[in-house]
C-alpha cells in the first residue's frame, strides 16, 4: 500500500533525487493523497497504528490519547504505538487515556516534528520558491463542487490542491536545474539562469518554429538542448528525461500570461 | 596568466578583430574632417557604394556621432570594461578570453583614453585565484586602471582578498576639473546570520540575479555620510561622475537592478550643473535621466542581461536582441566622452555590431535630437 501511495509523487520527484542525494523519499505531505491506516501484530503487544498528517481524522476515529512526553517516556505494556507511513516514525501513548481532537493532533505534530528532524529538506518546494520566484499555476478553486464525467464525481478542495502540489514539484524541480550548473552537468559552471534570470527571454510561446541556425523546426526541448551543448557545456537531455520534462514546466510556468505565438521570431 | 601566453593570445587576430581594426581605421580618418566636408564625403561614399552595389566599409556608417564627436573640441576620454565574472582559466576560459577581448579593445584605443573604469563583477564567485587572475589581465593595460567593486566580487569573504588588490573601493579624485566618486553600491543587509550560511553559500546566493533570499542593495549611512562629506568641499560648477556597480536608480528590484537608498545619493547630486553616474550589473544598454543627473550603463564582457519584464526608463533606447548562436553578441567594452561642460557621450563598443553612441545632446534633449541606432529586434 506504502508503494502505491508513493507512486504519484516519486514520479515527478525523479529528476529532482538523482541530483539531490540528501533529498530522498517522498514526504508524508506529499503521500497523503489518501488518508489511510492500518494495524499490524505488535511484538510487544502494542497496536501499531500508521496513518498519514492529512489522514489525521482516521486517526482519531481509531482512538489516540494525549500523548505527553511523560506517557511516552513511561509507556507500559497497554500503550498505544503510532506508526508514521515511513514505517520508521512512531510515538506512544497510553491506551486507556481519554480521545480527544486535541490529543489527536498533539500526535500527529509530534510524529510530523520527529519526520522533519529526519528529513530536513523536506520542504524543498516551499524553500526553493523562496529562493526563486515561481509564478503560481491557474486557480482552480471555482471547480470545487462541480462534476466531470468517471474521474470526478465530485471536485474537492482536495482534487484542487493536489493538482496544484504535484504541479508545482515538478516546476520547483525544473527550477533547481535551471539554477544548477551541477544538475545541468555543465563541465564550465554555467547555468541557465545567468542569461535568463526567472527564465526571462526564454520565450517558450514562440516555439515550434524554424530555427535556421540549426535549419529545422526547433521545439523548446530543442533549444533547451542546444543551450546545455553550447553555452552551458554539458550534455544532451534525452528528450522525455525527468530533466527535460521538469525544465520544460519551469520554463514554461514562467512565461504564464503570455499569448501563444508558436512560429514568432 | 604569464606574459608569455597573453602574447599568444594577442597574436592570433579573429576575424572579428581584423574587421575591428579596419573599421577603427576608418573612424579616426574620419574624426580629422570637419563636419562639412565630412558630410559631403559620406554622401559621396554612400552613393559611390550604391552604385557599385555594395557598401565599401559595411557596418562603419554612423554619420550624426561621428560627425558629434568630430565637433567636439574640448573634454576628455576614458574607457571602461565591466562584468567580467571570472571563473578560473581552468574552469572555464571563455569569460577569460572574453575579457582579453576588452582589454584588447581599450589598449588598441586613439587617441589613448585617460584612464580606465572598471565596473565591477571582476570574478563569478569572489574567490582569490579569480579576483587574482582579474587583476593580472587588467594590468596589461598601459593606462591608469580606477577600480569598482560587485557584488561577485565581495560576498565569499566580504570583500577582502578585493581590498588587498586594489584598495579601499569607496573613493574618489580629480580629473581635468571634474570630481570622479567611486561607490560601493553593493551593501546587502546581513541575511545569513540567521540562515547559518556558509561564505560559499552566501556567494552563491547573492550570485544569483534572480536569487529572492539575498537583500536589495544599498550605498548605506556610512557610505553616505562619506560621500556628503566628499562633495561638500566641490563646487556646484564642477562636473560631478558618480561610479556605481548598481543603478542609483529604481529600475527592477527584484534583480537588484536598484539602489535601495539611491535617491538619498540623487538628492546630494541635485545642487551641481551637471552629475552623471556611470554603472554596471545590468550588462545591457541602460539610458536614464533624472533632473540634472544622466545615467549610463555598462557593457559585460561575460553574458547579456535581458532587458527586466518593468521598470525600463524611458530614454533607453534597447540594443539589439543578442543572437545565442554568436557567443560575443550582446558584449562588449566602450569609452565615455566627456564634455566641457561635464555632460557624457557614452559609447558602446558592442562587439560585432556597428558601435551606439548615446550622446549627452539625446539625454539632454529628453530623446528628442541625436537619437541612437535603434534595434532591429527588440526583446521578447
């Protein structure tokens, strides 16, 4: 189930890992698509209970006490263990204790604390758009609540964020190797933004067209692959690679607004 | 870099040179006519050109400058090469080379300009073997070299390893009757303290244009204080040139083409006949005018900055688009003429393209008379 919960998100974070070794795994944010639990056969007759952040409405209807410092810290044979999706995170807290919301939430902060500890850059999207301004997709929020044939019976608020959290994973990932001669593999420490600044002059509307100094119709992939020869120095993107799928949404997330003139020189 | 090689590289002439070298030629012949008899000679070139159906001297006709510059009796010249971003030579040589270019162009200057400017952004990431190697190849120049410190130049030890080469970068001296001021416009409020960044990472952060987490610069209070201090001892009527890496304007912030206190810098430029600033960053040509103060930018050896998305002033008349596929295209070094009455005539010596002059008569006239070359591609 872990797997297939992580698949959305590991899929669009492949670029991102291969040029990133502390980066590793998808968050508990972003494998929360679903909110799901299990319970497995403790060893130590303890309940184990894994459940996501987002799924914390579960985890109160399973039941979850106060967890303080103090309960874990003591916790006897009768304890409860809550088990992060990562199957490496867990707190404890008496069974018998009262359930409450707070108590609920008091878990899943602890077991979100515990997670960041482990995973510091974790909130790489949010620090790379600190650093980078990405232009935010298309507001959906006036589809909530509508229809759309077998896929939505019913657009949420949820749908609407999700769409717009793995969207913008694959543009923050597009960003980092625009602003890396290392993810770029530039053999002279060129990036891409030291021409292009927030991918200014880029312009990814204009294309396809007939580019004559290479004396065929170029699409942006193709210019993108004649920057990394030429300038940069570094070498061709295959054209579906995870690179060349995330540069291509950086490049054009930035250029939102822009009516499409494919063809214009 | 030892002398030895640096000949090598001056021996080799690239056609781009050669054809330099005949335009320059051709120029200086020109600049000894006066006005008339120049007018008639263009002509007539021109129509003999047309009727043999080619231009003799193709890209060299810029009849309204040259014909400027040949009435200009008075004044001085100096150069400038800006933006040169050095990575080690092993690293990468072709900001090297194109630094080479520049100082090739200035040193192959006649008349000989006065002195140099060098605008800042010697080295990409501060590091000594890069301000190092900077320094060496400005020292082939044989004329007096003024140094301006970046910001790439300053943020991996806070400009240190820069203070040792050249000095203090915040002074100023006098030139023929005119009151030079060089700033460091690239002060940064302290924002790695808190983030616990390494000096490498601190670099690497202001090195990025569009880098959001770095501060917007400033000249600061005690820059400030000095420079109300230096002018209170010149006269209004002495021409006034402000040196600046950045803008000491608002142009666009988020790229920190902008000087956070610059109009606290204006307002001390106000009271004298004329003041112009002189600046580099933006590596584009950059035309601005504020009451009596002209601005001007400077060419980069190294890359073109696009022009920003807002904020473009108004007198500006764009160079062209940089072609990708011509490496060189969009740089460039220049010189700046200056007046008797301490007004500029700013040329761009863009490489491979016909050279644009922004005269002090188009800034003045507010772009009515003596408008440059414009582009025949603007940007996107």
């Amino acid at each position: 189930m872990e797997e297939a919960m992580r698949e959305g998100p590991m899929r669009e974070g492949e670029a991102r890992r291969r040029h990133s070794r502390e980066r590793d795994g998808a968050s508990p944010e972003a494998a929360a698509g679903a909110g799901r639990s299990r319970t497995a056969p403790s060893t130590r007759a303890l309940t184990r209970v894994a459940f996501t952040v987002t799924g914390l409405g579960l985890a109160l209807t399973l039941g979850c006490s106060e967890p303080t410092s103090d309960s874990v810290a003591s916790g006897g044979g009768d304890d409860i263990e809550v088990e992060l999706c990562d199957g490496e995170t867990s707190t404890r807290v008496p069974a018998r204790a009262e359930y409450t919301r707070e108590g609920g939430l008091a878990i899943a902060s602890d077991l979100m604390a515990q997670w960041k500890r482990r995973n510091p850059d974790a909130e790489w999207v949010e620090a790379e758009r600190e650093k980078h301004r990405i232009e935010p997709p298309a507001d959906n929020t006036d589809l909530i609540g509508k229809t759309q044939g077998h896929t939505y019976s019913r657009i949420t608020e949820r749908h609407v964020k999700e769409w717009e959290r793995e969207l913008m994973q694959l543009v923050a990932e597009g960003s980092q190797i625009f602003h890396s001669p290392d993810a770029l593999g530039s053999e002279i420490a060129v990036s891409c933004d030291m021409c292009h600044p927030d991918a200014a002059n880029t312009h990814p509307e204009t294309y396809p067209k007939f580019q004559t100094q290479i004396g065929r119709v170029a699409l942006l992939r193709d210019m993108i692959n004649w920057c990394i020869e030429h300038p940069v120095r570094g070498e061709l993107l295959a054209a579906d690679s995870a690179e060349m799928r995330a540069l291509e949404a950086y490049i054009t997330a930035q250029r939102k607004g822009e009516t499409m003139q494919y063809g214009k020189h | 870099m030892s002398r030895k090689s640096r000949k090598t590289v001056r021996g080799v002439k690239s056609i781009e040179t050669k054809h330099h070298e005949q335009r320059e030629e051709v120029l200086n012949g020109l600049r000894n006519l006066d006005r008339r008899s120049f007018l008639r000679l263009s002509a007539a070139a021109f129509g003999a050109a047309m009727g043999a159906g080619a231009l003799r001297f193709p890209h060299t006709f810029q009849p309204v400058s040259i014909a400027n510059a040949a009435g200009n009796g008075g004044g001085f010249r100096f150069a400038y090469i800006s933006d040169s971003h050095l990575y080690e030579r092993d690293l990468n040589d072709r900001f090297v080379t194109q630094l080479l270019r520049a100082v090739d162009d200035v040193q192959r200057l006649d008349p000989k300009p006065d002195f140099v400017i060098y605008g800042g952004d010697l080295a990409q990431l501060g590091q000594p073997k890069e301000l190092e190697l900077g320094a060496q190849i400005l020292g082939e120049l044989d004329m007096p070299v003024k140094m301006m410190v970046g910001e790439h130049d300053w943020y991996l030890d806070m400009g240190e390893k820069w203070r040792e080469l050249f000095g203090d970068p915040t002074y100023s001296f006098d030139h023929k009757g005119v009151h030079f001021v060089t700033l460091n416009s690239v002060i940064e409020e302290d924002f790695w303290t808190e983030r616990g960044m390494s000096p490498m990472e601190r670099m690497k952060t202001v090195a990025g244009l569009d880098n959001g987490i770095q501060s917007r610069f400033e000249v600061g209070a005690e820059q400030r204080e000095w420079l109300r201090r230096d002018l209170e001892a010149v006269d209004a009527s002495t021409p006034v040139v402000v040196f600046s890496h950045s803008p000491l304007y608002h142009y666009y912030e988020p790229w920190n083409f902008w000087t956070k206190d610059a109009a606290e810098i204006q307002s001390m430029l106000h009271r004298f006949d004329s003041a112009v600033v002189i600046h580099g960053h933006t590596h584009q040509l950059l035309t601005h005018r504020i009451g009596n103060i002209h601005f001007h930018g400077m060419l980069s050896t190294a890359w073109p900055w696009p022009y920003a998305p807002e904020g473009l002033p108004e007198l500006t008349v764009q160079m062209n688009r940089p072609d990708p596929f011509d490496p060189h295209d969009g740089l460039g070094a220049g010189s700046v003429r200056v007046n008797t009455d301490g007004y500029v005539d700013k040329l761009y010596d863009l490489w491979n393209r016909n050279p644009i002059e922004v005269s002090a008569g188009y800034v003045a006239s507010n772009g009515s008379r003596n408008v440059p070359s414009r582009p025949s591609l603007t940007s996107y």
